[in-house]
C-alpha cells in the first residue's frame, strides 16, 4: 500500500458502512487533516461466533469490497485489518502521523469499553478521538424525563421523542460525499480473505437497501401479517448502517406514522441498553429473577427445530433456521411461547436469535425478548400470553404462511402440541405470581 508521511486523520468505520450521510465520517472530512478510512474486523466479536458459513460476516466482508471500491474510484482506499482493535490501532498509531481519530458511537457493553481503551491509547500519543452520534436519531441524554433521568416505558418516551423532532432539524443529511476529495491519496490495501478469518461464504440471499414506497405506505395494514410483503426487511441494513437511519426517519415522517414508531422503538431500546447495562446479564425488573423457569432441553430443542405440534410458532422457527429472518409478529409469538408455554429463561431464547438472526442487533433483541418474557420495561406485562390459535387464525387465516414452513402440518407426521394451552397459560401465571411474591 502506497504509504505517506503526511499528517492524516483515521475515520474508523464500524456499524455504518456507507459514505452517504454519515457523521463522523462528514467531520473526519471536513477537518484539517486528509482521511483514511479504516475498518477492522474484529476478532475478540468473530470468535464468539460458531458458524463458519455466518451470513452476517459474509455480509460485512461484501459491503467492505464495495466501500473499498467507492473510496477507490473517489482517490482514496479504505485500509482493512484483521485482529483485536487495540493491537491493530497500536500498530496504526505507530505507523502513521495520526493527528484525530473520528467514529460513529456505539452503544453495546463491548464497544463502549473497546472504544474507551481507544481513545485512550490516542491520548497517550496526544491524538484527538472524536465520536459522532449516528446510528440513532436521539441517544443518551437528548430525550429525558423533566428530572434528567431516562424514560423506562416507551409510550411517553415516544411522545417526547416526537415533539423534540419537530424542534431542531435532527433529520437533516450529512453531506459526506460532497467532501471525499479529502481523502488521503493512499491506494493498494488488500482485504483479508473470510478464509483467513476462519469464515467461509454464504449462500444467503440478503434483503435490498431499497424498499418500494409502497411498503411503508401500506406499513400499518400489512405488517401483522406474514404471508404478505409488509415488512421492510430493512434491519440487516440498520444493524450495519449500510442506509441511513435519517432518510428512512425523514420517509417514515412523510408516509407512515407506524413505520416511525418502529424507529423509535429502536431508539428506546439502544437507550435503554446504554444507561442501564446491566439488562445484557439479566432482567430489567429485578425482582423477576426469582422466576423458577423449568429450562427443559428437550422442549428448547423442539422449538429450535420448530417441531412444538403449534404450526405458527414452528414455521416461525423454521423460517428463522432457513433464511435468518423471521417476521416481526411471528417473533413476538415464537418468543411467547418458549418463555410463557414453556417457562424456558428468555436468555435461552435470546442467545439462539442472536446466533441466527441476520439482523441481530443487541438492543432490539433483548429489549423484544424481556417484552416478550415480561421482565422488561412493560409496566405490567406478565398477564400477556400470545394464544397460538387465535394468532394464527388472526395473521394467517388461510394458511399460507404454514403451508410454505410447515408441509407436514395436517398430516400424521406434524407432531402433537407439545403442552396444552390453558394448562401452559395456567401454569405460567401461577409460576409468575409465585416468583413475585
């Protein structure tokens, strides 16, 4: 790789692989400095992963060859690095006159720490570390309640996230692409093959960037149900910031009041990750870790598997397994069932969507299962049980969306109902009401 001796800034891309609209890559560009983009696949995440063929990992490696190839035809390169990022920013640091470094936030656990250790190896060199907010449309402490703290239930989180929208311009562009000329003139980096990174690739088809407008139009009437295309699919892009969460806010604004909410649900849970924690280890409420679930293999494998003799929870389960998708309503329910039919820890659930799902985000995903499981921030949540039957004969009346998961159902070889429903329903309430006293 073509080398400088030139003063450069880092512009270091994690989960927002695009250069359109994004804001800390803006400012790395706008600054006094030439850019390198970076991006580092980092080990201490890929190896916690247990499938070679992760179609998450190949997703990332696809959309890093084609940043690598805009960077190019714009002048400059994206420099790509295999390893723990505190090696490889060492070694960076080293190697180049680093004068800023500049980021996106990232709110997990995980990040926050690597990103704190970062910055403070770039302030041993007296190098600024800049981070921009733009995986959300508000974060930390931009929608609070009147004593500073955050909002724990999303309806009056939602209402003021609403009304500060409509005070300042959060949904204006960044006009990142506009200022490319400032890349730094490096060329010739080489990505590490998935091969050397112990991965292989998939044969995944992955949703399109763009949705038809039509689907956020119609949002409202089509979402419940799975058998139709209603949904955006658009979390996958989300997740790894290959679209930018304000051009969709901004369309959602515009087309489909519904379609906002989803997006200030996501908001709510990064939030709710970010000030407390503690909910990657264990229930929002605490006093819902005296829940005695019954943690049954057996029943959790026939779940995995989709073989619980109820038909919607099983092609939910199968989609899943299939295509790493699984509908948003069909989620709700397949997470009922597995933590209130079969009283099995909603951790047990959480940890197989999260190895599954190609949109795996960690804050929706555990904000939905404690929703689901009733240890979450619902202020009364636990009477909720999902009815299989009447949701199937609610959102897929006519079968369509069984028949395609579920050949078998009908037939001698569908398996019988794993528990009975009133008992299950029963059994749980009792279990819960025991656990809180």
């Amino acid at each position: 790789m073509t080398q400088t001796t030139s003063s450069i800034s880092i512009f270091w891309f994690r989960r927002d692989l695009r250069l359109e609209d994004n804001a800390g890559l803006y400012h790395a560009l706008k600054g006094p400095n030439p850019v390198l983009p970076i991006f580092i696949f980092d080990e201490e995440i890929l190896s916690k992963l247990e499938d070679p063929e992760d179609a998450r990992v190949h997703f990332i490696h696809q959309e890093i060859q084609r940043l690598q190839q805009e960077l190019g035809a714009a002048g400059g390169d994206l420099l790509v690095r295999y390893g723990k990022p505190e090696a490889v920013w060492t070694e960076l640091l080293k190697t180049y006159d680093v004068q800023a470094v500049y980021t996106n936030r990232d709110y997990e656990p995980y990040a926050k720490q690597r990103d704190a250790r970062v910055a403070a190896l770039c302030s041993e060199k007296g190098i600024s570390f800049f981070d921009f907010k733009d995986h959300v449309i508000f974060d930390r402490a931009e929608v609070l309640k009147g004593d500073e703290t955050p909002y724990v239930v999303f309806t009056p989180y939602s209402k003021v996230w609403k009304a500060r929208l409509k005070e300042d311009n959060f949904l204006q562009s960044y006009p990142s692409r506009k200022y490319l000329h400032n890349l730094a003139p490096f060329k010739g980096s080489e990505i590490p093959d998935l091969k050397s990174m112990g991965f292989r690739e998939s044969a995944t088809t992955f949703p399109a960037r763009e949705v038809p407008q039509g689907i956020i139009k119609n949002y409202a009437e089509n979402r419940d149900f799975p058998s139709r295309k209603g949904t955006s699919r658009l979390g996958l892009h989300f997740r790894f910031g290959t679209i930018s969460i304000r051009e969709k806010a901004r369309k959602a604004q515009r087309l489909n009041e519904t379609f906002l909410n989803e997006l200030i649900w996501r908001d709510f849970y990064s939030m709710i990750l970010d000030h407390f924690p503690k909910v990657v280890d264990g229930p929002f409420r605490e006093k819902y870790r005296e829940i005695e679930w019954r943690n049954d293999e057996i029943e959790f494998e026939k779940w995995c598997q989709g073989k619980t003799g109820y038909p919607i929870v099983d092609a939910g389960m199968r989609e899943l397994n299939a295509t790493g998708f699984m509908h948003n309503r069909v989620r709700m329910i397949t997470a009922s069932f597995l933590t209130k039919h079969l009283l099995i820890n909603w951790q047990w659930g959480e940890a197989y969507f999260a190895q599954k799902l190609l949109d795996f985000d960690l804050a929706s995903n555990n904000g939905g299962w404690q929703w689901a499981a009733g240890t979450g921030t619902d202020a009364a949540p636990y009477f909720r049980i999902f009815n299989p039957a009447s949701q199937q004969a609610k959102f897929d009346k006519d079968g369509t969306y069984i028949r395609k998961w579920v050949p078998e159902f009908g037939t001698a070889e569908y398996p019988k109902p794993i528990v009975d429903h009133a008992f299950a329903r029963e059994r749980c309430l009792n279990t819960y009401k025991f656990a809180l006293g």
